[in-house]
C-alpha cells in the first residue's frame, strides 16, 4: 500500500479531532484517520505515518532521539 498524502485521503483536516501536545508554541497536534496518523505542527505541512512508521516516531521519541531537535 502506497502511503497517501492528506489530499489523496480526501479529508479536510479543519473538521479532525486534533489532540494537542502542549497549549504553547512549538506543540504538535496529532490526528488519526481509518489506519493512518497525521502529525502537524503550526503551519500548513501534515506528515501522515502508516502504523508501524507510528510506532516507531513514538518509541525513538521515548528515548529521546529527539530531544536535541526540540532545544
């Protein structure tokens, strides 16, 4: 299965249950749409990840492969 873009997935991502990480800038948003997740930022880009892509942004998240990148 090729991996769609946020327009292929024919959803308007302003009507998605967005769930916020913090209430300040430099938060990120995450939405889940059928078996896909979508992770934005402020702005317009969107990345979608499949399940396993998923699974791991959140384990190397866990372990801090990208706490550098947020200071």
């Amino acid at each position: 299965m090729t991996k769609p873009t946020v327009a292929e997935l024919g959803i308007d991502p302003d009507t998605l249950d967005w769930k916020r990480s913090e209430t300040g800038e430099g938060g990120i948003e995450v939405a889940f749409v059928r078996e896909w997740t979508l992770l934005r930022t402020s702005g317009d880009l969107i990345s979608v990840f499949d399940e396993h892509e998923w699974v791991c942004f959140l384990d190397g998240a866990k372990k801090g492969e990208f706490d550098r990148a947020a200071s």
